[in-house]
C-alpha cells in the first residue's frame, strides 16, 4: 500500500514536517528527509492499525498531483 506524503520545511530550518492527505490528522516530523519518511511511514502504519481497531475503512491514497506557492503583497 502507497499514501502520497507532503514533506515542508519547518518554519527554523532544522527539518520537517511530514501530512498524509489521505489520512487526517496523520501528520510527523523529522530532523531531515530520510528521518521525516521513516516517521511517516511508522505513522501511517499506526494510524491504519488504530483504524483497522475501530472498525473503520482504511482510505486509499489522495494524490497530489500539482502545489504551488502564490505571494501575495503583505
């Protein structure tokens, strides 16, 4: 199974965070890209488990297929 992940820089520089748009609320971090996708991918195995617990369907992936960054004048 693939989840779509979105990886953003934290607002200090020093690693990111990683959301899972198919899965609400599955969201972690990592001091750099390697570390991020490893919590990412424990993440996203706890959070089908704690589903799967409940009773409730396990989504399927979200792609993101296009994000961009629009400025605006402050």
């Amino acid at each position: 199974m693939k989840y779509t992940v979105i990886l953003e820089p934290d607002d200090e520089g020093k690693g990111f965070t990683v959301e899972v748009p198919a899965l609400p609320g599955c969201i972690t971090e990592g001091d750099n890209i390697e570390d991020a996708l490893s919590n990412a991918k424990e993440a996203i195995e706890l959070f089908i488990e704690t589903l799967k617990e409940i009773g409730k369907p396990i989504p399927e992936d979200v792609p993101v297929s296009d994000i961009r960054t629009v400025e605006i004048s402050a």
